[in-house]
C-alpha cells in the first residue's frame, strides 16, 4: 500500500533529520534529557546514532520491515520519559517555550509509536500472528 510506503519514507526522514541533530544542536537535544540520567551528553550521541541507524535500516533493510517497526516503536518509548522531562521541568528547547507547546508535543509520542507500527505492517504482523496461534 503507498501509504505505507510513504509513511515510512517520512518517518526514516524524520529519524534521519533528527539524528543529525544531535550532532548540530547538541544543546537543544541535551535540554531534554532527564536530570536524573547520567551522561546527558553521551546520551545524546547515542540516541543520534541510534536514530540514523533506524531512520537507515527502515530504508535499506525492507525483508525486516516488521522488526524495524517494532525497534522504532521501542525507542520512541524510551525517550518518552525525555519529552515529559521538559515538560514537568519546563524545559525551553526547540522552540517549545510554554508549557502548553511542551504539552502538546507529548501527544505526537505516540503518534510516532502509532505510525512505526503502522507503515511498517508491525501492528498487523502480530495480529495475524496471533490469530493463526490461537
């Protein structure tokens, strides 16, 4: 289906675009790192570098669409605490300065979860799989 498709184009590009960032805004990114989490810096690079991965697999590795989604779908949930962070800290960064800006990005979360399963057929995958298994 070419929505799909072009679901996953958008979200490789989005993790592309936002990968390279954490090596050009460090400190944008930086700001949204818990304060409790060590290595706040480190952090940062990791999740680029792990962004650019996925934003790559999700393009060149199509046989494992389905475990890219689900891979994709995790990170998001792991940076989730992130993005609650600056809101609860009221965090200035990327242009979020209100509360109700920060707040409002929250609820993109898990849209972000909602279309890596989508496009990538996850979700379906592991419907039809449990179908067959039960």
């Amino acid at each position: 289906m070419w929505f799909q498709l072009a679901g996953r184009l958008v979200l490789a590009a989005v993790l592309l675009i936002a990968g390279i960032g954490h090596f050009r805004d460090t400190q944008e990114f930086t700001a949204q790192v818990p304060p409790w989490a060590p290595a706040p810096e480190f952090i940062v690079y990791a999740s680029g570098v792990v962004e650019i991965l996925l934003g790559l697999a999700l393009i060149a590795l199509p046989k494992y669409r389905v475990v890219v989604g689900w891979l994709i779908a995790g990170f998001f949930v792991i940076i989730f605490p992130g993005n609650i962070s600056q809101f609860i800290t009221q965090t200035d960064a990327f242009g979020l300065d209100t509360d109700a800006a920060r707040f409002i990005r929250l609820l993109f979360q898990p849209l972000l979860v909602v279309l890596a399963l989508w496009s990538t057929g996850a979700w379906s995958a592991f419907r039809n799989r449990k179908k067959a298994s039960g």
